[in-house]
C-alpha cells in the first residue's frame, strides 16, 4: 500500500497553513480540513481586485453620471423655463427646493428598503423611477406639472445611492479608500456633459429635447445592470448564504482568483434596521455628528454653485451698480437666456471639481477618514472667507476653482466614512437618513446664496464659512475611525437578539 502523500500549502492571504492530501491511490478526491470556515470580510479580502472591480466601479460610477445631470439640468434650464413661462426668481427657486424636497423624503425609504429587500433591486426601481419621470417632464406645459414632475425625478435620484453602497461592500477594504473617490469623475463627467449638451442642445431643439435626451445614459444604465449581482454581505445578512456563495464563487472566477478554503459562515440572521438602531448608544453620537456634517456639506456645496454665478456676474462683494441695473431691467421682461460665456464659466467651475480627485487616495489612505474631512472641511471655511475681500475677477474665478474642489472633496470623503461605518444590516438606511439631512442643507443653501448674499454678503459669506469650520470640529472628533477596519457584518447588538 502507497504511503499518502501530504504538500503543505501557504495560503497567504488567509495568513496561516493548511494541509490537503493529493488523492488516494483509489482515485477518491481527499476531504475538506473539518471546521474551516470563513466570512464574506474574508472572502472578499482573499480574492482581491480585479476585473469584476473595474466592471463594478464603471457601471455603479455610472449612476453618478446619471444623477448629476438630472441635477445639473435645474441650473442649464432655469433661464429657459423662466422665460417660457414668465416665472419670478422665487418661483425658478421653488423647482430647485422642491427636487430636494423629493430627494429628501425618499432617502431614508429607500435606504430602509434596500436593507430589507437589497441593494440591487432598490438600485433598479429607483432608476426606472428616475427615468421615466424624467421622461415625462418634457411634456410638462405648465409650471405646476414641471414642479411636481421634477420633484419626483428628485425622490427616484435618491435610491441611486444604492450603487455606491454596492461598490463599497464589493471592495476589498485596502482599496476602499484608493478606488471610492475615483467615482467622483462620474459625477463631473456628468455635469460636464449637461452643460456642453445644454450649449448645443436649448438654442436649436429646445430645452425638452434635453430633458428627453439627459435620460440616454440612465436607459443604457438598466441595461447592463444585469451584469452585477446583489451584495453578499446583504445575503449574508437576511440567511441566504447559498446566494451569497455563488456571488462570491462569480467574482472569484472573474477576477481568475480562488476562495479561501473551506464552507461559508453562516451569519445569523440580522434583525433590519431602523431609525433607533440609528440613535442607540453604540451609534447615536456618530449618527447625530454624520448628520450634521452632511447638511453642513450639501449646505457648503450647493451654496457655492449657486454663489459663484452670483459673484463672477454681480459681483457683489465689490459693488456693481451698472450690472445691478442691467440685472433688473432684464428680470422685468423675465428672460435672461444663458450666452456663451455662462456656459464656459460653469464648466471651469465645474473641473474645479477635479483637482482633489489625484490626490484623494494618498490623503484619505495617509490621514484616515475623520482627520481628512476636517482637513477639507476647514480648508473650506477658510476659503468662504477670503470670498469677503475684493480682488480681480482672474483671483476670484481662481478661489471659486480651490474651494469647489474642497467642498467636492468634503462629499468624497463623507460618503466613504458614512457607508464603512455603518453594519450591513443598517448600511443602506444610515446612508439614507444622512442623504436625507444633506437635502435639507441644499434647499437652505439658495436663500443664502441668492437671498442674503445679494443684500448681506458678508454674513452670506461667513454663514457658509462657520457651519464648514463646525463641521471640521465635528468630523475631528468622530468616535469611529473606518481606515483599515473592516466592514462590519450586522449589528454587534444583534448577535445577542
């Protein structure tokens, strides 16, 4: 009788020893070492970055490129609409607030939702929400039906967080922090595209035909969904780990990577989460600060798209009275279309954008989480404050560039933190319920930016600048920091339920 051979194998990322037996002279296929088992955390870790990332990252960046041009439509359109219907400046902001509006009611829904029955199919409702409400915005013909249209594009936007959840839960956490700010460029590129479509588009076709073809890239969207499959961790977490096992064997084969060795772990199943798993003792003083810190960012945000146009035309920190009366001749007959030169400034506004993203990884990597946030953060309310002095418009249209890519840096980062920092089973409501008060800080944001700063500039200017420093405060002393932690399956709370 041959003696059984024995090979000892260092499985590395596992960072320990096993040892399998080549099969019996019999031709019988040797047994599995008993016990070895192993969590989704270790599954992803062990099959690493690959192909599947790349696809995951384009496809789920992509709702990014969709969202942002439904956004970004409200600020091309807003002359055109204006004019069409002789709309006062109160009733162009009311489009604005009431898309938040939306966005914010639904939020937390969909996020409550997509703990309860997935990320994935949340992802895809939301997006044929969006789209087909999108759709039909184009045959609005009177101010009220355009509001309350827009305002339901607005609730269906919401739920595309659900993608950038599905990147985060997908990605091995070494590269969370590498990869994730890249989903950025999405959304510039988003914008970008809006305004250039915008410029070739209103002046020939008319503003329907580009709400009409603002929806292209959400259709292509529900097409190629099908190519990424439902979290894991999500699987996991409501017992299925059967469909959780042929997700992550797909990844595995995609990627031309192995699982580690052994069965599975069967997590037990986690209770969904709600609004007090939110506020409970192991989370409250996270939650309340995330809270915050996202109205103070959307609020920072919003507030200097808006104020930028308001400074490079106006410029009302020096005082124009000859543009101050052009202004008002021109609000009395209702139409002020956008020239050339608005759609250059807004671009290069825009790629502002893209001055952080370089630099994101190595920053978010080297600080952490909570110390970059409060980096950015502060660097933000610094910057609102040197909009006070007077300069030339090349210095300003310079600061205007700076302190755009802070403020988009604040969301990077944010994001990040929010979506590593809750456990599956509350992920996508906490993300949600954040999402929520960012809203909240976007409709605020045009009554300061378009109100007060025309008649107050200097207290617009220092509002944005002391609720970013707060928000520096805030994100400096998080109790929670996520650089190299990994994603925590449910609840620890409900492991004893």
């Amino acid at each position: 009788m041959i003696s059984k051979k024995e090979a000892l194998v260092n499985y590395i990322h596992l960072e320990e020893s096993v040892t399998i037996s080549y099969p019996n002279d019999n031709g019988t296929a040797p047994k599995k070492a008993a016990g070895k088992k192993y969590t989704v955390e270790e599954a992803v870790e062990t099959i690493g970055f690959g192909r599947f990332h790349i696809l995951l990252l384009c496809i789920m960046g992509s709702t990014s490129v969709a969202e942002a041009m439904e956004i970004m439509l409200l600020a091309v359109i807003s002359p055109v609409i204006r004019c069409e219907w002789l709309l006062e400046e109160w009733q162009v902001a009311m489009v604005t607030t009431m898309v938040f509006l939306g966005f914010m009611a639904f939020s937390g829904v969909w996020g409550y939702l997509a703990d309860k029955h997935g990320r994935w199919k949340i992802l895809l409702i939301s997006t044929v929400w969006s789209t087909y409400y999108s759709g039909v915005t184009s045959f609005a013909h009177t101010y009220g039906w355009f509001v309350f249209l827009r305002s339901m594009v607005g609730s269906g936007v919401a739920g595309h967080s659900q993608g950038f959840i599905l990147m985060t839960e997908f990605m091995p956490s070494k590269y969370r922090g590498r990869i994730l700010p890249l989903g950025q460029i999405f959304w510039l590129t988003g914008s970008t595209i809006e305004i250039l479509l915008a410029y070739l588009i209103v002046p020939t076709l008319g503003w329907r035909w580009l709400v009409r073809i603002s929806t292209i890239p959400s259709i292509i969207l529900l097409l190629v969904f099908k190519c990424i499959p439902e979290s894991a961790r999500y699987s996991v977490s409501v017992g299925n780990t059967q469909s959780a096992k042929q997700t992550l064997n797909y990844i595995a084969k995609m990627n031309r990577s192995s699982l580690p060795q052994g069965t599975l772990i069967e997590t037990q199943t986690a209770k969904r989460g709600s609004i007090f798993d939110l506020v409970d003792s192991e989370y409250r003083r996270t939650t309340l600060q995330c809270w915050f810190i996202w109205l103070g960012t959307a609020f920072a945000y919003y507030g200097l798209v808006l104020t930028s146009s308001e400074l490079l035309e106006n410029n009302v920190v020096c005082g124009s009275p000859e543009n101050a009366n052009l202004y008002n001749s021109l609000e009395t007959c209702h139409c002020k279309m956008f020239e050339a030169a608005d759609y250059q400034t807004m671009v290069i506004s825009t790629l502002g954008e893209f001055l952080f993203v370089p630099f994101s990884p190595f920053v978010i990597e080297t600080l952490g989480r909570c110390r970059s946030l409060a980096l950015t953060m502060g660097a933000s309310g610094f910057f609102f404050l040197l909009l006070n002095i007077c300069t030339s418009r090349a210095l300003l249209t310079a600061l205007l560039f700076i302190l755009r890519a802070l403020v988009s840096a604040n969301f990077i980062i944010i994001y990040i933190y929010t979506a590593e920092v809750y456990p599956t089973n509350i992920r996508s409501f906490g993300l949600g319920s954040c999402s929520s008060m960012a809203r909240i800080g976007a409709m605020i944001a045009p009554f300061i930016a378009q109100v007060l700063l025309a008649t107050w500039p200097i207290i617009a200017l220092c509002l944005f600048s002391g609720v970013c420093l707060i928000c520096s405060v805030l994100a400096f002393t998080l109790p929670i920091e996520t650089k190299g932690r990994a994603m925590q399956e449910i609840k620890p709370s409900s492991d004893e339920q």
